[in-house]
C-alpha cells in the first residue's frame, strides 16, 4: 500500500486506482499519461509482464472512454536485454494502441538508450501513421540534430529539459544553457512541426515562451505536467489549453517517489510536512 506521503506523486498500486484517478482529473479537462511503474529488467519474463500490462491498459482506457494515453520506458521493454526484445514488446503495445486508438508515449532515458529509442519511435510513426509520440531532452548536445530528424515523421514529440544526470561530453550542465537549448528547440518546432508538440515542463516561463510560439505560428500543442506537482497550474492552464498530466502507478513505486521529493525544493518541504504532521 502507498502511504499517504507519496500518493500526491503516484496515483496507486493497481490499474483500477489509478484509472479512478484518471477519471478524476478527466472531470476537470485535464487529460492523462499513465505509466506502469519499472526500468531496466534483466529478464524477459518481467519485460513481457509489463508488456502484457500495458495492452491490457489500453483496452481499460479504451472500454471506459477516458481521455488518457499510455507512456512506456524503454528499459522496462527489456532494451538491457536486446534491441530486439524492445523493438518486439513496443510493437505490440503499439499496434494495439492503434487497434484501440489509444496513444502511446516512449519515455527517453539515459543517453546510451538514445538512438534505439528513436529508431524504434520512427519506425514504428511511419509503419502506424503516427499514433505515437517520443521525448527529446534539452540538456543533450546531440538533440538539435534529432529534432531537426523528426520533424518530417509522422508522431509527436515531448519536449523536455532532461532528468538524467549526463556526462559532459554529451550532455549541457548549466542551467542556463539548458534553458537557451530548451526555447531553442521549441521555436524550432512550432515552426517546423505539423503534427503535435508536448511541452513537458513546470517552468512557468517555457509554458509562456511555448504559448507565445502556438499563438505565432498555430501549430498544434500540449502542456504535459507530472501528477503532484503544480497542479492547481495545470487546471488553471486547462481552461484554455490542453494539459496532460503524467500519472505514474504501480508496485515499483518507491524509487520514483524519491526522485520526485528531492528534485523540488516545494516537494521535500510537502515531504517533511507530511512526516511532522504539520
């Protein structure tokens, strides 16, 4: 069982509950992202399960009308295994995504999982006709290239500032060329892109910059937030925007949690007053 510390960053253990969730969030014109729970399986068994879980996930969605996608981590598809296993388990979630016109997402991961991530993305927008969607990391110093290589297939692309703690050899550190790389790549989109963008960020100030690009060029966009973390924003955006919000659920939830506490000031503090009881 989730205590309550956490449940304000992970919707629950089972798929019930975290469809309720859903529900609730739909009631108040936010759309949601739901994640199963887990990375890096080193046996196929595990990768499968998951795998089967988030088929049977789409027909949940699909059977009960929601407005909610589903986003996959490489990892948990078994791509520490082999390419091949991740290429096959992503297919099949995909296609019956497509079967159930349900979206589905590719979380992107630590830089080493890059270019299998995209290739499987791109491969598999152009075989569906899009139907699905891939994220890019800002902190990256290879993301401009491959923004500039997705701009002509047929899916989306979320746009993040990246979670991973890179190398610098590949990957920017200060902040604020994080920041120039992020506006960089999101003007570059709104320009070139015809087929969706997902602005993935908390940053009240890429949420304005993105806004102002979609009111110059029109090009079809959505703000993606993670459950717990500025959510009265995310309604407050919803009135006159589309908002997804990234629900996470399942039974590998601790190590997600404590991510989430310790990226955010506001959230240890969350944390600390829920400990003290205050």
């Amino acid at each position: 069982m989730i205590p309550p510390i956490a449940n304000r960053f992970v919707a629950g253990e089972s798929p019930a509950v975290a469809l309720e969730r859903v529900r609730r969030v739909n009631d108040r014109d936010v759309k949601a992202i739901v994640n199963l729970l887990g990375e890096h399986y080193d046996d196929r068994e595990t990768a499968e399960a998951d795998a089967a879980a988030y088929r049977q996930l789409i027909d949940d969605v699909a059977d009960a009308g929601l407005e909610a996608c589903v986003s996959v981590k490489p990892s948990q598809l078994g791509l520490d295994l082999g390419e091949d296993v991740f290429r096959d388990l992503l297919s099949g979630i995909v296609e019956r995504g497509a079967e159930r016109d349900v979206f589905v997402w590719i979380d992107m991961e630590d830089h080493t999982t890059t270019d299998a991530t995209l290739d499987a993305y791109e491969a598999l927008a152009r075989e569906h006709g899009g139907g699905v969607g891939v994220c890019v990391q800002a902190n990256l110093r290879r993301t401009r290239e491959d923004v500039e290589r997705l701009a002509a297939v047929p899916g989306k692309v979320r746009f993040t500032k990246g979670a991973y703690d890179e190398p610098a050899e590949v990957a920017y550190t200060d902040k604020a060329v994080v920041d120039r790389e992020y506006r960089a790549l999101l003007a570059y989109a709104f320009e070139r892109y015809d087929d969706g963008i997902a602005v993935a960020s908390h940053d009240p100030e890429m949420i304005d910059h993105a806004i102002g690009l979609y009111e110059t060029h029109g090009t079809p966009f959505e703000i993606q937030m993670l459950m717990g973390v500025r959510e009265d924003a995310q309604y407050e955006l919803a009135e006159e925007y589309e908002v997804w919000q990234y629900l996470p659920y399942g039974s590998r939830w601790k190590s997600y949690f404590y991510r989430r506490v310790m990226e955010r000031k506001e959230n240890v503090r969350f944390a600390l007053r829920a400990v003290l009881g205050r």
